[in-house]
C-alpha cells in the first residue's frame, strides 16, 4: 500500500501547477461528513489504517467563502484509477517472482552431480512415530550405531557356533523355529519360511570312501587311513578310480598344462592336489577336462599364516567341499525345488563324472613320499616334511566313494520391513545359517550379524525411521552343498525378481582374519562402497576409517579391495543368474586362507584366537559397513548406483580385445560392433545423468521412473539370446558359456596358439582352434547384449539411437 501512496503522490505531481494541492487535517464537526465520504469510498480502495482523515482543498478563488471546498477533476480521476494501479503491481510482483523461481530453479543444474551423492542434510524423512521431526542421514547413521552398539554380537557368534546346523538335520529344525520366534519379537511387518525338497549327496555310515595302494595285476594292497570317514566331497561321481599318482600343485589349468609340458601323464591318473585358490569344484572339473580319472585334496601348511602366535589346522584334519561346477540343487537344473515339483530327468552340466575326496595333511605326506618323476618346481614345494616334493608319477592308487543322494527339506527363513514409497523395490541382505561343522566362521558370523541387524532396523522403525524401500532379510539353508537354499529361491521366483530386487548384501564368509579387507561386488556399487569406508572406522586402526587403512597398502583403493564376484558365493547367483548387482565383504588374514574353513576346526575359540581378541571389533565393523549400506539403498530418494561403471568395464576389456585386432582385420573381421555398442551405452549413461541432474528429487513419479531404469543395467547384462536351462550364468562378464566376453578373448587366443585350450566352460565343443563362425557368433551375443543394456538405459523407444 506504501507503494500505491507513492504512485498517487507522483500522480499529483504530474498535475498542473494552477491545481497544487494542500493537504489540511480536518477537525471538529467536518470530519463526521468525511468519514462518511471515505466509507463510501472504501469500495473503491482501502486506504491504510495509519492515514488520518484529510481534505483536498485547491486555491480559493474570489468571491468564494471560506471554508467551503472546491471540488478538482483530475483528484476523482485518481480515485477511479486505484484498482487498476493495484492490479498492475500484483501483476509486476507475480511476474518477478516466476522469473525468480525459474532462474533459480535452473540454477540447481550446475550442482547436478550432488544428486547422485547423499549430502548430510539432504533426503530427509519425518519421524512421525517419535516426535523426532525430520530424519537426515547423518539422524539416521547416529541412530543406527546407537541402536547397533546395545546388541550382543560376540556372545551370538559364540552360541550359534555351539549348535548343529547340518542341513536338513532335526536340529536345524529346532534353530530354525528359534530365529522365527526371534524374528517375530521384533517390529517387522511380514516374518516366513519356505520349504525346498533338495537332493543332497552324503556319505554312507555302512559302507565309507575308502583309499588303497594296488599292485601291478590290480589287486588293493594295503589300505591308506582316511581319518574323519564324515569329511567327503558332496556332489562327487561315485564308484572306483584306479590310476598313477601324480602331484598337480593347486589344480589349476596352467598347472595340468605345465605337467603336460614336462612330459608327465595325466590321462587316467589319480591327481593330489592342494586346497586354495580355486574351489574344489574347478579343480575336479580342471582335472577331468584332462583325463585324469579322481582327484585328491588336501590342505598344504605352506598356504595358512606361519605366525607362531596364531593357531594352525592340524595335520590329521581333511577339509569338506562340494564338487558341482555350479550352485543350487544339481538333480533339478533350472527349477525350484518345491514339494511335488515334476522335473524333467536332467541333472546339471556341472557334475563331475570322476570321483573326489579330501584327505588330510598327513594322509598327503604318505602319498607325497612314494612319487618318482622329475622334482617340482621351487613354487610348487609346500611344508610338508617330505623332501623334495616330486611331480610324479609314482604308485597305483584305487579311490573308492560310495556317498548316496538323499531327498531333504532345507527352509529358508524371512523377514520383510515394507518401505513407504516403493514397497515393491527389495534390498535384500542375507548369510548362510548351516554349517558342516561348527562353521564359527563360515556361518555363525554371517547369521550373528543378520539378526543383530534385524534388531537394529526394528528399533530404528520403532524411533521414527521410514525406509522408502522395503528391507528383506533372509537365513539361507544349504549353503555348505553350492548355495542350494538361495538359488532354489532365485530359480522359484526369477520372473518377479529382476523387477523388484534393487541388490542383494551377503553376510558369507565375512570375518576370515583381520589384515586386509575385500569386496567382491558389481561394478555398480563399487562407488557407494568408497562412500560408506570413508564412514566406517577401522577395527585396527585406532583413528581411521576402513578407506584410509586400505590406503595405506594402495593409494589406488579400489585395486587393493575390489574382486569379481567368485561361484562359490551365495552372492554370485543373484548377480550372473539373476541380474541383481550384489557385494560380498571379507575381512581376510593377509590374503591367506584362514585354515579352519570347512574343517571340524572351525570353532568360536579358534576364530578368536586367530584374531587375537579383536573377533568382536571386526565383526562390529562388518555390521557398520552392510548396515550404512542398507540405509543409503533403502532411504536414498535416487538409487545410488553407478550405472556409468559398465562403460569403463568394457572399455578395460577392449584394451585385451584391441591386441588382436590385426589378426582379425587379416581375416577381414572386424570388431567395430563391439566399439558401436559401447559408445551407445556411455552416450544413454552420460543422457540419463543429465536428465536427473535438471529433475526435481521431490518428483515421487519421476524418481521411481529412473530408479526402475538404473535397477535393471544389471539385468540387461544378462545375454537374452541364450536358454537359461542351457546357460543359467548368462551375464556376459561374470557368467560361465559362450556368451561372455571371456570366452570371446579365449577364442581370440586361439589365433596365435593353435596348442591353446581354454577353460571347459568356455571352450567350443571338441575343442578345436579359432572358428570364423563361432567368432562372429559370440561377437554377435556380446554385441547385442551390450546394446540392449544401452537402449534399456536410454528409456523410451523413441530416445533409442543405434549408431551401427
């Protein structure tokens, strides 16, 4: 109104000077008569209540009598203009607020890269249950540490590993209504279970595995001591193996090729070889490709810790494993195993056609002592006393195993707490709760560890937290035997689950000694796991967080911690055979195996001491870095997911593809499709990044939209092009087949090593050399799958540009 009275003012200035009015306080009986001219104006314009009441008076002209106004023209001009010099301010003021808001509005994408990352004070919640008010992150990681610090976690390791958890046995059935009855006592909105019928392979009490020397005509001499007749290998051909000892080192393939190389038989031979670096089940599979006719397992002291002060696996104990190149039930390929289920009569590609069995250190020693041949070489040579350790051959062994398939029921336990805003989106965290053994470290951590942090969420839900997403948290039967528990799930519900499982956290194998940390993960969540480390203060470092104790060893972060995610993960089927990007933590004993893995040995004391009383503060670390992980996949409003990462993945591979990219083009190949495809895919990530950056975070639509969208870059790296009953790992840089990108550098290989043979998995039928045909086969697979995770990316068809 100040400005109106203003813009009357300079209106009277522009009148004639002959009309200047004087402005004169009205007293006494006149001013009744001018309050009632103005209450008659007040139709017209309201002035301001601090306005005194006042009379316009021109000059008195002669002849007129005092007193007795004139009335000037232009003064009711004024008052007529009123409400149209009102209008045209509120039109001026709401003109500049618009423009304002739009050029601040478009402002914010300057700072576009802050939507991707959680700022202290962004993403925010009300705690409407508590009274807290609203929730930031900084809210939500106090109260979640809070909450996490009052739990009991070193005395839940202790008392689980003291139960026995074989699966199927009645005293898994007794632990698994306890975690139920413990699930149900929290606040969580759904807690179940559902049932597998497996075929699970075990050894026979009656009639045992059993080990002999055998003369020259084939008759068994004297019988060699196979200590724990319950240590076997699941999933092994059963039957007798005869053959000559030969020593393989670990199995691998470049070992088997270097014994080739030195002129030693393996076709129908008996392999001893050692535990570690690969798993059982590639080793048997190595060994088969080969012709050798069983395998033989055992731990070497040379490959654990040689600390004085730490504990060692005795030299009579063998380690259990399981030998299906594979996960899940072996006996039902590519269906769940649910009651009454009809299957079709196949078993898995991944079953081994030799037998396997583990013996012990001592058992080794024996055998190790009676090889002839040429001396290993110094790499090869482990601790045992023998000496010099000798590649072979030496005496005929007969390997007999008589393990026996028996249908069992596993349960897997769950508990839901539904988000608020996209209950259908899952982050899912689970760990392994059977054992075979105590399993202290192989299970009893992972599961202590999950049910603190159902404890914790349920608390943090109780003071006010509000996950936009829902949190599954699941307890996985059948582990031990490949994962059976969490791929009979995955195969069950595969339809539903690449649309509404945003990742999946692993709780397995997470505390194996303390002196070095690694993740193995997708490449998506390699850039929120650099996040959360820098939160999360290390357990051995009094002072620093996770991140700078890495840095320490390697400034370049993520080679010292990232790894690719290995088969015998419980992680690995939901990322190669499901498509949902999935991490598995370990905090490892300088990169040695801890030795009481998969040993009756395996006990809440020896871990312990392993660690040297700091069992508890590792495992409170591990809890910290899965919990703040499962905060920001659940609260943040945008997934924080790299989808960028697969663009740098390919173009590492490229640099290995590019080496032979002349003998390629000698042939008149070319590998430009593959170049095409990439360039697609970082022109839809680099469009999708500028999409998000000019949106508003408050738009529920428009978030859940590109949370769809950037979910699903896993589940496009699936290949589509091939059957998942055939290739159930169809990821085409992490899955086993033709496919994947592997398999296209193996066959590339073949162009100048016509002697090369490459993995069994990966490795063309019969095994012959390069094959123009498959070449441009596989290039097609990858290609096409790469652009179609590019096109997926780019949303809407008609935001599609293939630029081949």
């Amino acid at each position: 109104m100040e400005q109106l009275w203003g813009l009357l003012q300079r209106a009277q200035h522009w009148s004639p000077r002959p009309s200047q009015t004087i402005y004169k306080r009205v007293e006494g009986p006149d001013l009744g008569h001018l309050e009632e001219e103005e209450e008659d104006r007040e139709e017209e314009v309201e002035l301001p209540a601090q306005f005194c009441p006042m009379e316009l008076k021109g000059p008195e002209s002669l002849g007129s009598s005092p007193g007795r106004s004139t009335p000037i023209p232009w003064a009711a001009v004024g008052r007529k203009a009123a409400p149209y010099l009102i209008l045209t301010a509120l039109l001026i003021f709401t003109g500049a607020f618009l423009l304002g808001y739009v050029a601040f509005r478009g402002s914010c994408q300057a700072c576009g890269d802050s939507v991707l990352v959680v700022s202290e004070d962004v993403n925010s919640e009300f705690g409407l249950d508590s009274g807290l008010g609203t929730l930031y992150w900084s809210d939500l990681r106090t109260m979640f540490l809070r909450f996490l610090g009052e739990g009991h976690l070193e005395d839940t390791i202790r008392l689980t590993s003291l139960r026995e958890r074989m699966a199927g046995s009645a005293r898994m059935a007794t632990l698994v209504q306890d975690i139920l009855d413990q699930f149900s006592s929290h606040k969580l909105n759904h807690v179940w279970t559902d049932t597998h019928y497996v075929g699970l392979q075990l050894p026979d009490p009656a009639h045992p595995n059993t080990l002999h020397w055998v003369d020259a005509a084939g008759s068994a001499q004297e019988q060699l001591p196979l200590e724990d007749p319950e240590v076997y290998c699941p999933y092994s051909a059963t039957g007798n193996a005869t053959g000559k000892l030969v020593y393989a080192h670990y199995g691998r393939q470049e070992d088997l090729q270097d014994l080739r190389a030195k002129g030693v038989e393996l076709a129908g031979s008996l392999l001893l070889v050692r535990v570690g670096i690969t798993s059982f089940a590639q080793k048997v599979a190595t060994a088969q490709d080969f012709g050798a006719h069983g395998v033989l397992l055992y731990p070497d002291p040379a490959d654990f810790s040689q600390d004085p002060h730490k504990p060692g696996l005795s030299r009579h104990q063998a380690v259990f494993g399981h030998v299906h190149l594979g996960t899940g039930d072996p006996y039902t390929p590519g269906f769940p195993s649910f009651n009454q289920t009809q299957f079709p009569p196949v078993e898995s590609s991944g079953l081994p056609s030799i037998p396997a069995q583990p013996i012990s250190a001592d058992v080794a020693d024996l055998l190790l002592k009676k090889l002839k041949g040429p001396d290993a070489p110094q790499e090869w040579k482990g601790h045992l006393p023998v000496s010099p350790y000798r590649l072979g051959p030496g005496p005929r062994l007969r390997l007999v195993v008589n393990n026996h398939r028996a249908s069992t029921p596993i349960s897997n336990i769950f508990a839901c707490i539904e988000g608020f805003a996209e209950p259908d989106h899952y982050v899912v965290i689970g760990a392994q709760r059977d054992a075979w053994g105590p399993g202290a470290a192989k299970s009893a951590v992972g599961t202590a560890i999950l049910l603190e942090l159902v404890r914790t969420f349920s608390s943090m839900v109780s003071n006010g937290f509000k996950p936009r997403r829902s949190l599954l948290f699941i307890s996985w039967d059948g582990g031990d035997f490949g994962s059976v528990g969490s791929m009979e799930w995955l195969e069950g519900y595969l339809s539903v689950l690449h649309l509404k499982a945003v990742v999946y956290v692993s709780l397995d194998n997470s505390v194996l000694g303390d002196g070095k940390f690694h993740a193995k993960t997708s490449p998506l969540l390699i850039s929120l796991i650099e996040n959360i480390l820098k939160q999360v203060d290390s357990p051995n470092h009094s002072g620093q967080t996770l991140f700078e104790q890495v840095q320490l060893t390697n400034p370049n972060w993520d080679a010292e911690v990232i790894r690719p995610l290995p088969m015998d993960s419980s992680a690995y089927s939901f990322t190669a055979f499901a498509g949902v990007p999935a991490v598995e933590f370990s905090f490892m004993e300088d990169d040695r195996e801890y030795p009481f893995l998969h040993t009756k040995e395996d006990t809440y004391e020896n871990l312990h001491k392993m660690l040297r009383g700091r069992l508890p503060a590792v495992a409170q670390a591990v809890a910290q870095l899965a919990g703040q992980l499962l905060i920001r996949l659940s609260h943040d409003h945008l997934l924080p997911l790299d989808f960028g990462r697969y663009g740098d993945v390919v173009l590492r591979h490229i640099g290995n593809l590019n080496e032979f990219s002349g003998d390629l083009k000698a042939r008149g190949l070319t590998l430009q499709w593959v170049y095409s495809a990439r360039g697609d895919y970082i022109r839809a990530a680099e469009k999708l990044r500028k999409e998000i950056y000019s949106s508003e975070q408050s738009d529920e639509r428009l978030m859940r939209m590109y949370n769809v969208r950037i979910m699903r870059v896993e589940f496009y790296c699936l290949s589509q092009y091939v059957s998942p009953a055939d290739s159930p790992f169809r990821h085409i840089f992490l899955g086993q087949g033709d496919h994947t990108l592997g398999a296209l550098l193996d066959h590339l290989r073949m162009l100048r090593s016509d002697g090369f043979k490459a993995n069994s998995s990966r490795l063309a039928p019969g095994g012959l050399g390069f094959q123009e045909s498959r070449f441009r086969r596989q290039l097609a697979l990858l290609t096409w799958t790469l652009q179609g995770a590019a096109n997926a990316l780019s949303g809407d068809v008609w935001n599609i540009d293939n630029n081949f």
